[in-house]
C-alpha cells in the first residue's frame, strides 16, 4: 500500500525498520571471522568482509531474509517480551494506566483460545454493514468508515505538514486501495506476474469463502476486486515519480476538488471522517482520485461491496482465528515472499504491539536499556559528522557561493532526535478492552487516525517521532529537517563505547552521515532549511548535481539483484546518494579525528582505514530468499545489500588505497567513471 507523504519521506531511512533491545549478549561491531580472505576484496567487497558469515548462516524458516539486523533482533527481543508478559499478567490490577494499556493489547493478542472461539464474530457489525450497502453514497460512507480503522480501501486522507509552508499541517489525499504491493504486480506483462495475480484472484476468493460465501460467489468477487484493483493500479503514479516532490504538491481548494472528483459528496466524507471541511487538501496524485471517481460512478455497486469486503477482511486477518491469519500468511509471505513458517505468536504479537502502543513500550525500553552517557556519546559523533561535511561543502568545486551559503545554512539547522522523544505520546484517550484482539486493534488504528487528522489546521509538531525508541534504524525528515536515531540502533554492531573509533566511525559514522547526506539528496535538497519545499539552488548548481546523480543511477542500474532483476537505479538514487556521502564523511570525521595523533596501530592485522571500510561492510551481511529479493527490487528504494557495500566502495579512492586496489578493478573504477556528489 503506498505511503502517506509524510511517512513516505520519514522512511528516508537506513534500512527497514524493526524494533530491538540491548542484551547481553551482543554482535561483535568487526568480527574477522565473517571474512572470506579467498575473496579479493578488489574484487567483491562485500564476499570479503561477509562471505564468512554468509557460508554458515541459514535463513530461518519464518524470515524472508536474515543478517546483522536479525540477528540483533533475535538476541533482543527477549527482553522486551518479559516487558509486554509481565504487563499482559497484571492489565487487570496495574496502577499505570499505559501499563494497562500495553498489557490490554498484548494480552489480547496472545489469548489465542479467545482468538480462536471469537471466530469472524467481531467483524459481524462491520460485515454486516457493508452487505446492507445498496447505492453509491452508502459506498461512499462504508469507505469513510473503514478508513477511520485505517484499513484504506479507495484513497488516504490523512494529515501531513504542508511541503511549501511546512510550519502548517494540513489534509492530504493520495493514492492507495490496492491488495497487493504495488501497481508493477498488477500490469507488468510476464508470465510470472501473471501468474501472482492468478494466484491473489485465488487467495481473495478463499478469504471470501472463509468468511461464508460460497465458491461461485467468492469466485466472482475475486474477479470484480482484481477489475478494480487493476483500474486504481493503471492510475496510480509509480514510485519512481512520486520521487519528486513537487510532482505530488497539489495544493487544491474544495471547490476544485469538487469538480476533480463530482461522483465523491465531500462533504459528507468528511462529516462521516470526524472532521470539518477543510479550507485546502493537497491532491497528491490528481489523476488517481479522478480514476477513483470514475469508478465510485460506474461500477457495480456489488463489486464495491465485495472490494470493501475484501479489504476489511485483509487488514484484519493476521488478527482473526488461524484460518484466516494462515491463508493471509500463505499469500503475503509464502507467495509474495517466500516465507516456510509463520513467526511464533509473542512475536507477531509484540511487533503489533509496538506498532499500535509503540511510545508506551518504547518508555519502559528507555527505562531500562538507555543511558544518559549513550544519548551525550551519539551527539558528539553527530556533531563530529556535520562537522566534517560542513568542511566538504567548503571544498566543492561544482556549487556556487550562493549555493553554500544556503546548504551551510540548512546543515546548521538540522534537528538531532536521539534515543526517544522529550515528550512522550499521551494515550489517554485510547480506550483498550478486554476483548477479542482484533477489536482492540481497529480501537489502536481508530485512535491513530483521529489523532492524526487532529493535526490538520494546526501548527506542525515538529517534536514528532516517526520510530518508537526500540527501532534499530535511523531517519532524516526533509519536511522537519530532523535526523532521528532511535535507542535502538546505538548499540553493537553499529555503536560500541569499547571499540576502536575505526569501526565506530565505520559503523555509527556512517549512519549518521547517511541521515545527513539525505537532506542533500536528490529529493531532500529541494527543500530548505525550515522544511519547506523551494528552489534555492542556483539553475547552474542544479544541473551539476544532476551530472553526477545520474552517473550514481546509471552505476546502480548495472548491477543485478536477483536473477536478471537489475537495482532500479531511479528509485534507489536518494539512498545511494546517502550511502556514498555517508560513508565519505564519516571517513572524513576518521580522519579528522587522528590528526596530531599517530597512525592506530592494526588490529587483528587490520589498519584502521581496512577497518573503517569493513565495519561498514559487515553492517549489510544479510542473506535473502528471491522471492523477498523480487518483490524489494520492486518497491524498496534501498538497494541490496551487496550493492551497498560494494557500490560506495568503488568510488572511494582512500578504499582502494586502505585494500591496495588498482584502478580498473571491480572495487576501484577507474577516476573517469567515478563519481562523488558531497
């Protein structure tokens, strides 16, 4: 399902996210023995740092992928489930009312006896709702009704802060309402995609039967859902150009949305969502909610219902008895991405948890696992990167003075959210229930939706997070001008008070410098110090960073993910751009940080320069099933793992100095085909 605006350039991210807890026992940052020293690491970087490690690791059967990230992960994760028991145990008797909250939903979501006997009972009101639709206002408000439990068939109406006036928060409608995870799965030509669509016309009409239709209709419903799903598909703008930003900036008054889209009453849409009518929407994806209308006029009114029925039944499946949450594993990560088992309940059920109550787990995590001296040891390397890159702005041959001086501007202003909020998230209006589990989840989303579209004509919140403390990822938010880095990742293998500043700066560094660089990318630079979305670069600036971005995409596009999928080099061209820019300032900062000291000592036969370089590489050891590597390829803006080791590398001229490679080498291209931006 496509992203809101805001969260879709929040998830300017390192890698996607999951939430994780110190242990005791933890990876080591640099570990030798992952290497594979029979591999030249002129040849293939990421085979010499990992192809160790990738020898004697197998993916687990209920993971589509495993490395660094999952193995932290799994040492973790322990500690926040004894939270989430000991809160389950006492949700009738605790004192906190979070703590109650956090037990609620948790233990709700574990009573699987309870789960099992309620059946699709909980659903009944909504079901039978949706089967007493019989025109198109009542379509109309059945969407607005799910759409309050964030299950979003049709469109989103959400809040976002204004791209041009940023300090404001206004409504956006955009794109979404399909089953499957992009428009590419529903139009691309192939024999394998046709074959997956077969296969979703098949998985909706056995969730259909689930729910007591009987095969002839479940058949005919799956049908007329693939008919509108393609129709909103075709409509749809493809995630490439949704990269820019002013290709989804339209800011549209009602009276235009009116004629816009004339089959949608909008003011009793927004009566039925909670809200007044606003002065102003952003119209994100104006030839989608035009295809949208066309439809809301022109279908059956019976294929609308089995559409909303459908996606009422997907969104809640993982939460009903087995039947349905087994045939929605099958499809989502049998199918689409190769999954053998499904994840044990406690997992499921916290990872649901820290979804829905994220900022109530995330304080008893901080609690326990965050330190005052980790939260003052992360600013001083955050400071020690920006540092560092205000120095290369300073020596760029290709910007202007102009130019500088407002990219000085904005890289002083960046925002640092470390650790977890200074104001934590008031749940005191979410009312949670001993009750079947799914309806205390649509009680979660409900909140969620009313809180969000509570923003709207209000001044944005800039103290916002985006991740609950518990996430080991990072993130930079062109809107706020924020980098985020949650408690989570400010741990081995990224960060270890005890190891060598090679491998910190390595590690830590060079997320920080990615989160950076993202402010500068080809989507985060049309966007100034204040967030806001203008053009403050001099035409003659624009087109020199454009020179060398579209080197860094035709590389990227060179090499092969999985079978003869090549990296889209369009959609992942603002996480290579921060790649490479990261990983150049943090040596940089390395660098810097040895002046008027003596060359470190190698360790374990190491100098620090190889371990700078391998501490990043060692960071991206992963393994994946093709299936997951497919449908990445499709819609993750961040390249695979081997290409963000390896393509950075090639271009760094003090890595081929660090491993002895000569130019022309895979891992040392040659100076005319390198390529470096910040």
């Amino acid at each position: 399902m496509p992203l809101p605006t805001l969260v879709r350039w929040a998830l300017a991210a390192l890698v996607l996210s999951s939430p994780a807890v110190a242990a005791a026992q933890q990876a080591k940052p640099l570990d030798p023995a992952n290497m594979d020293t029979t591999c030249s690491a002129c040849e293939n970087f990421y085979q010499y740092a990992n192809g160790g490690w990738i020898g004697r690791s197998t993916i687990p059967g209920d993971r589509p992928m495993w490395g660094s990230f999952h193995e932290l992960q799994d040492q973790n994760f322990a500690a926040l489930r004894q939270v989430l028991d000991q809160a389950a145990a006492n949700r009738r008797s605790a004192s906190d009312p979070n703590l109650r909250k956090l037990g609620l939903f948790y233990g709700s979501c574990m009573d699987s006896a309870r789960v099992e006997q309620a059946g699709l009972r909980p659903l009944a009101g909504e079901l039978g709702r949706i089967a007493a639709v019989r025109t198109r206002p009542q379509v109309q408000s059945a969407m607005a009704r799910l759409q309050q439990r964030q299950v979003n068939p049709g469109f989103l109406f959400h809040s976002t802060p204004d791209a041009k006036q940023s300090g404001r928060t206004i409504a956006e409608i955009s794109q979404a309402g399909l089953g499957m995870p992009d428009r590419d799965y529903y139009l691309k030509p192939d024999s394998a995609s046709e074959t997956l669509r077969q296969e979703y016309v098949a998985h909706v009409g056995r969730m259909l039967r689930l729910a007591g239709e009987d095969s002839a209709s479940a058949a005919r419903s799956g049908g007329a859902v693939m008919t509108m799903e393609t129709a909103l598909a075709k409509a749809s703008m493809t995630l490439e150009a949704q990269r820019d930003p002013e290709a989804i900036y339209h800011l549209t008054d009602i009276a235009d949305l009116r004629r816009a889209a004339p089959a949608i009453v909008w003011p009793a849409y927004f009566k039925d969502r909670g809200v007044a009518v606003p002065a102003q929407v952003n119209l994100a994806q104006p030839d989608f909610i035009r295809a949208l209308d066309s439809l809301l006029a022109s279908a059956p009114v019976a294929d609308w219902r089995a559409y909303l029925r459908w996606h009422l039944l997907a969104a809640s499946a993982p939460a009903l008895s087995s039947a349905f949450a087994e045939e929605s594993f099958r499809f989502n990560s049998t199918v689409l991405q190769g999954v053998k088992e499904m994840q044990p309940r406690w997992r499921r059920c916290l990872e649901a948890t820290d979804n829905a109550v994220g900022e109530i787990l995330g304080q008893a995590y901080v609690r326990k696992h965050f330190t005052p001296d980790a939260k003052t040891r992360a600013l001083e390397m955050v400071r020690n990167i920006q540092a560092e890159f205000r120095g290369r702005l300073g020596a760029l041959t290709w910007m202007s003075p102009a130019t500088k001086a407002k990219a000085y501007r904005k890289l002083d202003a960046i925002g640092n959210k470390i650790g977890y909020p200074e104001r934590w998230r008031d749940y005191s209006r979410l009312e949670l229930q001993d009750q079947p589990y799914v309806l205390n989840l649509h009680r979660a989303n409900a909140f969620e939706a009313r809180r969000d579209l509570a923003k709207v004509n209000r001044p944005t919140d800039r103290s916002e997070w985006g991740m609950t403390p518990p996430t080991v990822n990072a993130s930079y938010n062109p809107l706020f001008n924020h980098i985020t880095f949650p408690a989570g990742i400010m741990q081995p293998p990224f960060f270890d008070p005890k190891a060598d500043d090679a491998v910190n700066y390595g590690g830590m560094g060079a997320v920080i410098g990615h989160e950076i660089t993202h402010g500068f990318d080809d989507e985060g630079r049309q966007f100034d110090a204040e967030g806001n979305l203008s053009g403050w670069w001099d035409s003659s600036d624009t087109r020199a960073f454009s020179g060398r971005a579209q080197v860094l995409e035709r590389q990227a596009g060179g090499f092969v993910a999985v079978d003869t999928m090549r990296v889209n080099g369009k959609l992942t061209l603002g996480e290579n751009i921060a790649d490479l820019g990261g990983l150049l300032i943090a040596h940089g900062a390395y660098r810097r940080s040895l002046e008027g000291k003596s060359e470190p000592a190698p360790i374990e036969g190491l100098t620090g320069d190889q371990r700078f370089f391998l501490a990043w590489a060692q960071i991206w050891r992963s393994t994946i099933r093709p299936e997951f590597a497919r449908m990445l390829v499709t819609v993750d803006p961040h390249g695979p793992a081997a290409y963000r080791t390896n393509g950075p590398v090639s271009n760094i001229p003090a890595f081929a100095q660090a491993f002895g490679c000569k130019a022309g080498e895979p891992m040392a291209r040659k100076e005319s085909e390198r390529v470096q931006i910040w």
